[in-house]
C-alpha cells in the first residue's frame, strides 16, 4: 500500500504529464542577438507595422521574413547600444502627434483608418510603438552619428550620418553573437 507522500508524487506526476500533453507551442525564438531575444511573433508584427507604414501588400514569404530579421537585429544592437548610454529617447506624446499627423494625412475618416489597422492585423497601440521606437532611433541617430557637416548642406550631412551609422552596424553586428536557431533567416 502506497503512503501518502508517494501518492502525492504520484499525482503530481500524473498532472504534470498531463499538462505536458496538452501543451502547446506559443512563440519561437527566431534571433538571439547577445542577451536580446526576437521572437516569430517579433518579425511578423515588424513585417505588418511596416507594410502599414510602407502601404504596401503584406509580406510573408522567405525574403520578407529574412529582411524583417536584419531590421531587427539592428534594431537590438541599437536598443543594446541606447541602454548602455545616455541616449534621449522620444515621448509619448512625440509619437502621439505622429500619429495624428499619419492618421490626418493618409486617413479620411477614423473607420478607414480602423479598416487598415484590421487588414494588417495591427492595434493602434503596436503602431503607437512602433512610431516611438522610430523616433527614439532617429534621436540615437541623431545624438551618436552627428556629423561635423552643417545642417545647410542636407544632403551631404545625411550621406554622412547614413555612411556612419552603417559602418557602425557592421562592426557591432561583428563585435555582437548573434545566433539563427532557423538558419532561414541568416
């Protein structure tokens, strides 16, 4: 006859395979990029934010789902490199008013507006962020990669900050461990 602590270990054994069964897959991890971690779901709303912005067709096949992952890897060095500094990031109602500026321009009406955020599987709050992450880049941007070039000669100044700020991410992207779990996205 089985004491009681044994039938305890019995029944939660029992629970826990039962458990384990009806368990289920939520998120992937997609990209490890140091300590960050991009995940799936991570690439598929990057994939949805821009198209939105971009307004194009959604995207899902290979090309897209690979492009998404570059973007993010960068994305994770550049939040590495912002927590590690003393970089200004956006406010709320920076990106509140870019939204608004993005909803009057491209929008006649609140239920177009909706109508899209439904047809890229988007909620306003993921834009809202998506908007803010934006701007608190540019400020990274702005604040790491100023160049010596006076804001009068626009373009040279902003082939400058772009050929800085790619040198940057290839070195980081060489100095960083970034590991593909799926080798598809590499």
């Amino acid at each position: 006859m089985a004491t009681r602590p044994q039938l305890v270990i019995f029944f939660l054994a029992a629970a826990t395979v039962c458990f384990s069964a009806a368990a289920e897959i939520i998120d992937r991890v997609a990209v490890v990029v140091g300590q960050d971690v991009i995940k799936w779901s991570d690439i598929d709303r990057d994939i949805r934010v821009t198209d939105f912005l971009n307004e194009a067709a959604l995207d899902f096949g290979a090309s897209a789902r690979k492009q998404s992952a570059s973007r993010l890897i960068d994305q994770a060095l550049i939040r590495q490199q912002i927590r590690s500094g003393e970089y200004p990031p956006a406010s709320l109602d920076d990106a509140g008013r870019l939204l608004a500026s993005l909803r009057s321009d491209r929008f006649h009406s609140d239920a177009a507006y909706h109508a899209a955020l439904s047809r890229y599987g988007i909620t306003e709050e993921e834009l809202r962020d998506a908007l803010l992450w934006q701007l608190t880049v540019l400020r990274f941007i702005e604040a790491r990669f100023h160049p010596e070039t006076p804001a009068s000669d626009g373009n040279q100044r902003n082939t400058q900050v772009d050929e800085m700020l790619n040198d940057w991410l290839q070195q980081s992207r060489k100095d960083a461990r970034i590991v593909y779990p799926d080798k598809s996205l590499q």
